[in-house]
C-alpha cells in the first residue's frame, strides 16, 4: 500500500514513503505479538522477542521489543475495532491496510514528522485520542535503526 497522500507531502522536507531498513523486522514482530493474543500456544511473544534480539541484539532487542509491546497496548486501547493483520507464517509479505497506516507513523515518527505522523495515527485510531499511542511510537522509533 503506498503511503496516504497528505497535503505537506509536495513540501521538501516530507518524509519518503520507502520502506524503512527496520520494517520488515518490526512488522514481523507485531504480527507475532498480535498472534499470541488469539493463539496463545503459539508463543509469539517469545519468537517476537527472539527476531528483534536476532535483529538488534540481545540487550538493544529487548527494549525494542519492550517499546513495541508498549506501542500494541496503547493501539488496543485507542483503535477499538479489530486491527487486520496479516499472517505470521512469511506467506503474506505486504502489510495489510492497517500494518501499512501502523509502518507510516513509525516511519514518518522516525524522520520527525510529528504532525503528519499524527494525521495518520488518528485515521489508524479511528479518530480516537492518539497522545499515549504516539509517545509509544516515539519511543520506539528512537531506538531504530
């Protein structure tokens, strides 16, 4: 899915809409974290801490992993119907809708475009208040890569 187009984005300080170096590893992540809610004999939040420590290492993983549970629990509690994600298995690559509004506010976080980053946020939340889902997003990002 390509980025929303946003009014600033003809601005030159708009951030690109390429893939992020991290984002595959993230989503990948997110996708086990969210797995363990419905199937929790799976134990995605184990392999999810395994990719982001086999990503960033041990001690840089963790807190990333960390900040990502952080970022999932305050989504849950903003975005109150059921966020589409895609399988956890590899056999679907592209984000889906929601992953792709989840990736652009990491990314557009992560290049410091707060109001923009904002924008997408609160369609992703449903318009619903974003304040604690974006300072998770902030802290995340800040440890990326």
């Amino acid at each position: 899915m390509k980025d929303l187009p946003l009014p600033s984005e003809t601005d030159a300080g708009a951030a690109p809409a390429t893939a992020a170096p991290w984002q595959d590893d993230v989503l990948a992540a997110l996708r086990l974290m969210i797995d363990s809610y419905r199937a929790p004999e799976r134990d995605g939040w184990c392999l999810a801490l395994d990719r982001a420590q086999a990503r960033w290492g041990e001690t840089r993983g963790a807190i990333i992993f960390a900040d990502l549970a952080q970022v999932l629990a305050r989504l849950r509690v903003a975005r109150h119907s059921p966020f589409g994600f895609g399988r956890v298995d590899g056999s679907q690559p592209r984000p889906t809708r929601h992953e792709a509004l989840f990736l652009q506010v990491a990314r557009l976080s992560h290049a410091g475009h707060a109001a923009q980053a904002e924008a997408v946020a609160t369609l992703l939340c449903e318009g619903n208040e974003i304040t604690a889902y974006l300072n998770a997003v902030r802290r995340l990002v800040a440890h990326l890569d």
